[in-house]
C-alpha cells in the first residue's frame, strides 16, 4: 500500500472517529485525555470522539493495538471489554457526535 493511499485510509478513519482530520485526531486527543485526567466535562461529542478511539485502539490490529491490548494496556481483553460496556451503558443519550 503506498503512502498516499495508506494517509487517505488515515483520513478516513479520523473523519470516521469524529474529528475532522488527522492533525485534529492527535490535537484533541490530547485535548480530550488532559480533560479526563482533570476529572473535567467532556462534550458529548468529545464523549463519543473518546469511546469510538479506544474502541478501535482496542479492537484493531491495524489501527490500534488488537492482539497486543493486554502487553500495551496491562489489562486483559475480559476485563477491557466489561470495563467499555460499562463505559457504554453510561454514556447511552450522552456520547453523539454533531
């Protein structure tokens, strides 16, 4: 795959996560995790920005890190997931993109 196609898949993707690009993936991921770490209100689109992130850091081989979660993480893929259901029972009506 060259570069070019493999940068539009990653555009793609961004757009598919909520954000309007690439850039703005890693500038309000950092954003976002700051404001978690202060214990401080997210947005809902923030909200789902986060869930649909750590779901595809979770679950994907290529885009995340799939079969390697539990060496990256620390937590096994039993707990991860009861731990995202949990996540996903709270923000049902909460997490929306616009």
């Amino acid at each position: 795959m060259s570069g070019e196609v493999r940068h539009e898949l990653l555009e793609d993707v961004a757009r598919a996560m909520g954000f309007a690009d690439v850039k703005s993936l890693y500038r309000d991921a950092e954003r976002i995790a700051a404001v978690l770490d202060d214990a401080a209100q997210l947005t809902p689109a923030d909200w789902a920005r986060a869930l649909i992130a750590t779901e595809f850091a979770f679950a994907s081989d290529y885009y995340g890190s799939g079969w390697d979660w539990s060496i990256i993480a620390g937590y096994d893929d039993v707990t991860t997931i009861g731990r995202l259901r949990e996540v996903l029972r709270k923000l049902v009506g909460i997490a929306r993109l616009p």
